[in-house]
C-alpha cells in the first residue's frame, strides 16, 4: 500500500527531445544529480527524500513528477486508487486533464529499456494536461502554426484578455498568433515590416503598422491604438535582450495600461538558459511596477522559451 503522501529522492523531467542537456542542467541548478536522459525525459536524485510538494519548478519540465521507480514494480492501479489520482501515460498525452488545485495524477513513461512511474500534484502553473501537452491541432485556415503559442499559453496561464482588448503584437507575420488573438475578441495592432496573411487583413478588429518595432513611437501609437492598450505579445526573430529593446519605446508609452504580456524568446542555443533570470527581470521592467513574470517552454515552443508577465495593479 502506498501513502497518501508518497516520497522519493527520485524526480524526473518530461522535456522537448533534444534539450535533455538542459534539462540536466536546471536540475542541477535546483542542487539534484542528473542521471539518465533519452528522447525529452531525464532523471535526477536529490540529496534527500523529496515530497510531492518540493518538486523543483523547471521550465524546460513540461511535466515534472516524484518517481516511483520502475514500471514492473509499481501497481500503478493501486496507487492511483490510495491517492484518489488520475492516471496519464505519455504516448499519445492520454488521460484526464486535471481541473482541481491539489489533485494528483500518476504518470506513466516509456522508453526503451524500461518503463517508469511518477507523481504530481496539480497547482496553479502546471499544466493541467497529460505530460504537459493539451495537445492541440492547428486550425485548416489558420496562417502559420504560431496560433498554438497563444492556445497553449491559455492553457497554462490566465492571460488577461477580455473581449474588446487591445493587444499590441509585435512580430504579428504572417498572423497565426494574431487569429488566436482575434479569436478571443481582442482588437489587435500587429507591428511587422512583412507581409500578413490577407484572412487576417481582412477582420475588422485587425490593424498592421507595417514597420519594425523600433519605427514605433508614442505619437505612431496614439494615432493607431483604437483603446488603451491592456497586452503586448511579442515574437521576433532576434535574440531575447536585443527583441527587448525594440519595443523599449512600446512599452514605455503604454506601461500605464498595461496588464501584462506574453513574450516568445528565440535561444539558438540551450546553453543561453543560464540568462533567463535576466531576461524575466528586463520584462519586469518593461512592462511595470508590480510585474510578475513566469517562464515555461509551450509544447509548440522550438528552441525558444515563453514567459508570461502579468500585473495586478492596473
């Protein structure tokens, strides 16, 4: 029989395959010892037996679970039944996603040589899904498969876009994120010297200033922004703190409307984890007083991470 309250000195990540050295790596950041690592999951041991509750909160983890260890011995049926857990098992994400704080759920990974087993317990911040992925399809008519980076996000986080918002995208070409946007009811400025897809020119609530970010000033914004503008997204082809600065002048013309923003950032190398603080710490800036910010890497994310910043204040 297995406690309410199960403990191990066991962890292991579920991650996009091909970052598990930097899945090793955070786990080490966060004081646990690596060890094996295949196809996007990585196990790590900790200096003491660890509980559900003292999970290191890794962003590149997209499931992070207590091990119970090997498949052959553990009864996954009888400890899902002693935790009143649901049971999900990473081919294919199936299982129940999780809608109460506190629910745990048992999870089960394969890979050759072995399956093994772990355990979760759902919070806010976690992803709600099997191992961390919702699982989602593009839509036929969407423009570009960047409609998933706002899907997945609203799965993860409660982004504060009501209908009628005004949401400034930068990087907004050729539209996938902004159909999501618009899908949601925001009004949407787009800034981005290419070309959108015509679908998206087409809605009513869509305006694109076809410049880069830096072209935009506070006297380009007050002629274009139907409202005050409460979201800035932001998706560029540069790297985290020179995409930062271009919209230095955005954010500084509309930081006292702003509720928060959702910021892809392109790494090019995994190595480049190791400034992320910085990078969290530059959007607090940019967006406020009162910023909070968390980062995570969406399942459609390459080698790039996302962080969510929101303010409580305005």
């Amino acid at each position: 029989m297995v406690a309410q309250a199960p403990r191990s000195s066991f962890v292991f990540a579920l991650g996009q395959p091909g970052a598990e050295r930097a899945l090793r790596a955070e786990f080490m950041r966060h004081g646990l010892n690596p060890a094996f690592g295949l196809d996007g999951f990585v196990s790590a041991k900790a200096n003491r037996s660890l509980s559900v509750d003292e999970l290191p909160p890794l962003v590149l983890g997209r499931r992070v679970c207590l091990s119970l260890g090997k498949l052959a011995d553990v009864n996954v049926d009888v400890v899902a039944r002693d935790l009143g857990a649901a049971v999900h098992r990473e081919h294919g994400a199936r299982g129940p996603r999780l809608t109460v704080d506190g629910a745990f759920a048992v999870t089960v990974v394969e890979r050759p040589g072995g399956a093994f087993v772990g355990v979760h317990r759902h919070r806010a911040g976690i992803s709600p899904d099997p191992c961390g992925d919702p699982q989602l399809t593009v839509p036929d008519d969407a423009p570009s498969r960047a409609w998933l980076k706002v899907e997945e996000a609203r799965q993860l986080w409660p982004l504060p876009i009501a209908r009628g918002d005004v949401v400034i995208e930068v990087g907004c070409a050729p539209g996938g994120q902004t159909r999501a946007l618009l899908d949601l009811g925001a009004r949407v400025v787009g800034v981005d010297a290419n070309a959108m897809d015509e679908r998206v020119l087409a809605r009513d609530s869509f305006t694109h200033l076809r410049c880069a970010a830096q072209q935009v000033d506070a006297g380009l914004l007050r002629d274009t922004l139907p409202g005050p503008a409460r979201f800035i997204v932001i998706d560029v082809n540069q790297r985290p703190m020179a995409a930062l600065a271009s919209i230095a002048s955005i954010t500084k013309a509309t930081r006292e409307t702003l509720r928060g923003g959702l910021f892809t950032l392109k790494l090019g190398d995994w190595a480049l984890m190791t400034e992320l603080p910085q990078w969290r710490t530059r959007i607090e800036q940019l967006i406020g007083p009162g910023t909070h910010t968390e980062a995570a890497q969406l399942p459609s994310n390459r080698v790039e991470v996302t962080v969510f910043a929101s303010r409580t204040d305005v």
